[in-house]
C-alpha cells in the first residue's frame, strides 16, 4: 500500500526502459504471428478420420482365433528323421517290431557303455557283452557308442558298431538294430534286439 502513495512502479518503469534501448538482435526462429491461445480457440477435430494418413497399431496382431491355440505346441524330432540315425532289421523281422524299437516300447535289460575304449577294446567289450546277454536270454539291450562329434571325419567308434552288428560274429543273433530314443542316448547310442538261437543260413536257390 505505501508503495502505490509513493508511486512506487518498478515494472512499469522498467517496461519504458526497455522501449526506449535498442537490443541486441537475438537467434533467428520463426516467428508466431498469431496469438497462441486464439490459434488453439480455433483448433477443430477432424470430421473425415477415414482420410487421416495413419491408424493406431492394434493391440493383437494374431489372426481371430489364434489366441485358442497359443503358446504354440513345441516342435518334436524324432531322432530316426535325423541324418545321424541308423538301424537294420534281419529277414523276418516284422515292421511293427521295428516300430517298437524304433520308439524305444521294448525295455532292455542291459547297458554297455563303450565310451573311453579303443576300437580294439571296444570289439572285445562287445564280444564279451554279446556272448552273456545270449546266454542269460536277455532280449533286448542297450549299446552306447557316442556320437563320434570329435572325429574328423565320420564317427569312427559308431560306425565301427554297425559293422559288428551286421558283420560281426553275433550277427546271426542280431535281430535288428535302431538308433535310441534321446532320453537314452539319442544317435550316440543303440538299441539291439538280440535272439538266443541263431538266425538260419537261406538256403541258396
């Protein structure tokens, strides 16, 4: 109040001030014509949104229905659609049989793990592990051999297993033979069915 009686008025005597000097000329920006607030009284929605150039991106990009199937199913391979896979069958042997022992439906009895052994030991294993299984009667065993990833060519051990079983001196006990399911080895390790007797010689015709 004693300042308005005294006419105290620093603004206004500041605001005079200001008009009468010359300031420097400050950064070029455009300039605003129009005064903000009249211009946002005159802001209008649109009334065509069919012509605006963009849409907001919904919220599901899945195709109707989709959601019913979601999370997805995981993929199964099967081991015997793998290039690692291997099995044989002698004549006779049903392909039902093979199917069981393919998928692993026939439980083996016995385990020889041939990891760590050279080829020469690992025959002699096999003989040895052969020659017992056919004498307790077991049925149906399971050879581990490895996958042979750390060779430089083919699996050496692996392939050796497969020469045996086909040509080695059990072989007339080897019924068939197939590549293990992954929870009991996967391609490193094998399924064989074995018989107690001996496969017959065919007759040559």
């Amino acid at each position: 109040m004693l300042g308005r009686e005294m006419g105290f008025r620093p603004f206004e005597i500041l605001r005079e001030k200001i008009a009468r000097e010359t300031l420097p000329p400050g950064p070029e920006r455009p300039l605003c014509e129009e005064d903000p607030e009249e211009f946002f009284r005159k802001v209008r929605p649109l009334r065509d949104r069919e012509k605006f150039f963009w849409r907001p991106v919904p919220r599901s990009i899945r195709p109707p229905g989709e959601e019913r199937n979601w999370p997805p199913e995981p993929l199964r391979v099967r081991v015997w659609q793998t290039p690692e896979y291997m099995e044989g069958r002698a004549p006779g042997v049903t392909a039902e049989l093979m199917r069981r022992l393919r998928e692993g439906r026939i439980a083996y009895s016995r385990v020889l793990d041939l990891h760590g052994l050279t080829v020469v030991e690992a025959e002699e294993a096999l003989r040895e592990f052969f020659r017992e299984c056919i004498f307790r009667g077991d049925r149906c065993v399971l050879i581990i051999h490895g996958r042979g990833l750390s060779s430089p060519g083919k699996p050496v051990l692996k392939e050796r297993v497969r020469f045996w079983l086909e040509r080695g001196p059990y072989r007339r006990h080897v019924l068939a033979y197939a590549s293990a399911r992954p929870c009991d080895g996967g391609p490193g390790a094998t399924y064989v069915l074995l018989s107690t007797r001996p496969r017959r010689k065919k007759s040559p015709k």
